[in-house]
C-alpha cells in the first residue's frame, strides 16, 4: 500500500495547522457558522442532526492494521465507541465535538490518514476494487491509477469549488465491484493491441435523478490518462450547471448536450492541453506503483481449511459466503460481516476494529480493504488460517456468514444521524435481517441485493439494488417506496418503482413477501432473484408486494 513521502506529511500536517487555527476562530465567535461551514467541509466536517459528524478517507479502501487501530483509538477518545464504514470506503465518526476534531486530525497525520475531499464540491475519495491486487480476474492492480488520480486531484486548484461533488472509480476487470458505471468518471482498465489502458465511462450518478454512466473514450492510454481527466473536468466545469444545484452534476451536463457533443468538446480540450504534460505524471505513477507489489506470499499445507471445512458446519457455512478465490490457489479473499442481524449495517466497535487489525497484521500481510457494501475485507489469507481467523471473528462478533445474502443490506444512516434524510434507513434494515434470521431462510434464498436510502439522495444505492427500498416523507409520516430489477455489476441497471409505498409497520411483512414469492416463482435453487425479475418481469412480484390489487383485478 502507499506510504507518504515528506511532501504529503507535510501537506497534511500544514492542513491540520490551518484547520486547527480556523476551529478555534469558529469557538470564539470570529467565525460564523455560515463562514466556518466551506471550511469545514474541506476537512470532511459536517453539522449533521444531533452533532458534528468527521469523514475520514480511505483512498481505495486500502489501510494497514496500525491505521485501523487508531480508528479504534479515535472511537474510544472522542466519539462513543464504534466508526460507521460506508459506501464510498470512507468511516466516519458520528459524535466528535468541534474543539476535539483538530486533536483528531493529528492523530490520523500521525497514521498517514486525513480527512480532505471527502466532502464539498470537489473531487471525493477516489474508490476501487476492494478485491484490487487479489482478485483472479483483474488484468492488473488498480489502486497505483487510483492513487496517481488522489494525488493529482488533491488541492487541484480548478476543481475546489465545481458545481456538484464529484466522484471516481478505478476497476481492473469485466466484473464491477466498484458500482463503476453509477460515478461522474468510472474508468475500467482495459488491454489493447498489446498495450494496457482505460475504457473511461462519464456521467453516471444516483441521488434525485440515477443515470448510468456512458463510454465517452473507449481506450485511453495510461500515458494520456491524466490529461483526459483534466479535459473532462475542464469541459464540465465550463458547462456544466450552477443555477440550480439538483442539476449540477456532470450527468446533467452529460443529458443535456449529448454525449457526442460532450466527447467533442473533451477532445478538443485534450488536444489543447495535451502538449503541456511533460511526463511528471509517469514519473509519478513508477514511483507509486511499487508500493503496491504483491506480498511474499507464504507457502504450506491447507489440510487444517479441509478438516474445518469437512468437520464444521458453522465453519462451511461462513467458508462458502464469505471467502472468495484468491489469485494464489492457498490462499483466499475473506469478507468480514458488518452485518450481523439487528445490528446497524456498516457499524463496527473499537474493540472489533483492534480484532480486525490484529488479524490483518498475524494472517493477512498487514492489509485490510473497505468495501462499498459496507464491509471489511482481509484481501490475502493462507487457507491453513482460516480456521484461526474464522474463530477470532466468531468471538468479536463478526462472523456472520452472510455476504452477498439478504440480510448484508447497504444502508445510510438515515434519520437517525443525516440531517437530510427524510426517514428512518437503520430501523429497517435491523428489522429485515431480524426477521430473515427468524425464518432461517437467507442461505435458501441465495444472492440477492437489498439497499436502503433514508432519501432521495440515495446514499443507501437503492437504485441499484435487487430491492431497493427509498424512505420519503408524506405529510410527516414516514413512506417506503421499493424499486425492482437494480443491478450495481457490469450490468448495471436502475431499478424500477414497484408502486405506492408502505407504511414503517408494513415495509419489513412486504419485503418478506417478496422473499417467499421469489422462492415459489424460481425456476430452480441455482436461479437467483435477479434472474428470476428478468425472467419472468415485474408482474408477479408486484401481485406480491400488493394482493388485495391483485385480487381484485382477477376478479
């Protein structure tokens, strides 16, 4: 992973000093909060409903088990105890008070951490892969383009201010596990005619209005790959909205002039500023990619992975949801749960966070990755350890063995943090995998997506999701819309509205009826829900979700 040279400890540092001068301008009133507030979120400071909320990036979801624990540390010092992981890799810290926030970022500077971007109108957390580096099918680790873009994008003095937030993903192979398509730029790493660039997507995003992103270039060399961000950027921030911030972002911009009108002005803008870029960013990116070279991996016998697997059946079952093949054949990706039923998605204790460094640090050569969903991931560990490291999950309480099941929901915080939100996400999601694990049926049922929003803004991915579940305000009374069909892979689709929404007491009973009708209408246990939606359409699953409808159009 990537290591700060003495210019980024310096930059964030002086960035820590400058933030700690403007919080105590804030306490003593010099400040107001509406001039305190672009400040703060330069620093990944919100006001959320009942305190400040602090984000913290991870770039690509890449950390070691030192930097982990000292999330732990900041859990326990400043907040109450537990970080919130969430869909864009990042945590964040819920209860901070304003005088200790700078206390805070200097305890992320001294683990190579900050907050920077990942808030206000500019560049966010770029995200990846969480599976980069080990995955089987990716042509070539992405996280060194992931980091060129961090860096270059960091303090960009053209895009601090753009008229929307702005956000990227960096995948490596056919199958997206960076709901790519669904960002303002997502760029897939792609070989051709022997040399290895990126097919580069524009104009996807979720909130008020999804859009799935567009090819806008399909190759663009590695070399050139700078200068064509730049022209994008340029051309959007030259045309893109500011009248009207709901459509402000780039696939507004995208939708309204037409994506051959967009590729036109991009190119032009590229051969303009191509010849400006002298090859410091090649420089860049081969002394960047080193620090991602794969571990030493070691070698031994897996018998001890056998016998458990053979012996133990709460050992098989969490082996055959939550591990994945890894590149080397001894070893395997393992998929931490942050979902253990009825509890907040996403949540983890201080006391969880020092297991799951630990166990980065004694099995998994020190790496651990945040995935978008919401989880942890420990991207290398030998076979023989698995036992061990499934024990020690057990003991923390993380070794549900739900991954990719129904109850390993994505969902916002809802009502229950985000001054935005127009209902209830948390609640919900509790109540759903409670009453899963009640019926016992999850591991029947298979794959299947839930995602939940507590508004329009859709930071739950609901639109994305096999069932994706929207909370919105009617008249003060919380309402629950269900949306059909999403899809966040390679083949990504919105969902679509199933119809009039639920009540809080009836969302969790319609979802269950959604499950059980699912199972009757399958065309064998190996046919999953979304397969089973495209097979047979909406119509079956909407008589589900409404009978007395369905009754009386029969009748």
């Amino acid at each position: 992973m990537y290591h700060y040279n003495d210019f980024d400890e310096k930059f964030v540092r002086a960035r820590v000093a400058q933030f700690t001068a403007q919080v105590e301008r804030r306490i003593d009133g010099s400040l107001t909060e509406d001039e305190f507030k672009p400040l703060r979120l330069m620093n990944g400071l919100y006001l959320q409903l009942h305190a400040y909320m602090l984000r913290i990036a991870v770039p690509y979801g890449t950390l070691n088990g030192r930097q982990m624990r000292q999330f732990a540390y900041i859990a326990d010092t400043w907040d109450k105890g537990y970080g919130h992981f969430t869909t864009r890799q990042n945590i964040q810290f819920n209860w901070p008070e304003l005088k200790d926030v700078p206390a805070i970022l200097g305890a992320l500077a001294d683990v190579e951490m900050h907050a920077i971007q990942t808030s206000g109108n500019t560049i966010r957390n770029v995200t990846s892969d969480h599976f980069a580096g080990a995955a089987r099918d990716e042509i070539e680790d992405p996280r060194p383009l992931a980091e060129l873009i961090r860096q270059w994008s960091t303090d960009h003095p053209e895009y601090q201010f753009l008229g929307r937030k702005f956000k990227i993903a960096v995948i490596a192979s056919e199958h997206d596990r960076a709901v790519m398509r669904a960002h303002d730029i997502g760029l897939q790493i792609i070989e051709q005619n022997g040399e290895t660039g990126v097919r580069l997507f524009v104009g996807g995003g979720l909130g008020r209005t999804p859009m799935i992103g567009k090819v806008l270039v399909d190759f663009v060399a590695k070399r050139d790959l700078l200068a064509y961000l730049e022209a994008v950027l340029t051309v959007y921030n030259r045309l893109g909205r500011r009248d009207n911030k709901y459509k402000a972002r780039i696939k507004i911009t995208v939708h309204e002039n037409g994506i051959d009108t967009i590729r036109e002005a991009v190119e032009a803008e590229y051969a303009r500023i191509r010849p400006e870029w002298s090859g410091a960013d090649q420089e860049m990116l081969a002394e960047i990619t080193p620090h991602f070279a794969a571990p030493s991996y070691r070698s031994g016998d897996t018998a001890p992975y056998d016998l458990a697997y053979a012996n133990d059946p709460v050992f098989r079952s969490w082996a055959d949801t939550n591990l994945t093949a890894h590149k080397q054949d001894d070893h395997a990706i393992v998929s931490i749960s942050i979902k253990a039923h009825g509890k907040t998605p996403g949540d983890a204790t201080s006391e969880q966070m020092r297991v799951m460094a630990d166990l980065a640090e004694r099995y998994a050569y020190d790496e651990l990755r945040i995935s978008h969903e919401q989880n942890v991931i420990l991207p290398h560990v030998h076979r023989a350890d698995l036992p061990a490291v499934h024990a020690a999950l057990l003991a923390a309480g993380l070794g549900t063995a739900n991954i990719g099941l129904a109850s390993d929901i994505i969902a916002c915080p809802g009502m229950d943090y985000c001054a935005l939100a127009t209902a209830r996400s948390i609640p919900v999601a509790q109540g759903i995998a409670t009453r899963l694990d009640e019926l016992k049926i999850e591991h029947e049922v298979g794959h299947l997506q839930i995602k939940i929003s507590g508004c329009i803004n859709a930071c739950g991915h609901h639109h994305v999701g096999h069932i994706g579940i929207l909370g919105l305000d009617r008249a003060g009374v919380e309402n629950y819309q269900i949306t059909l069909g999403g899809d966040a892979t390679e083949t990504t689709a919105i969902g679509q509205r199933a119809g009039p929404g639920f009540a809080y007491d009836e969302i969790v009973p319609a979802i269950e009826r959604l499950i059980h009708a699912y199972l009757a209408l399958r065309a064998g246990e190996e046919e999953t829900f979304i397969e089973a939606y495209r097979r047979l359409g909406a119509a079956p699953f909407k008589a589900a979700l409404y009978p007395e409808t369905a009754a009386r159009d029969a009748a």
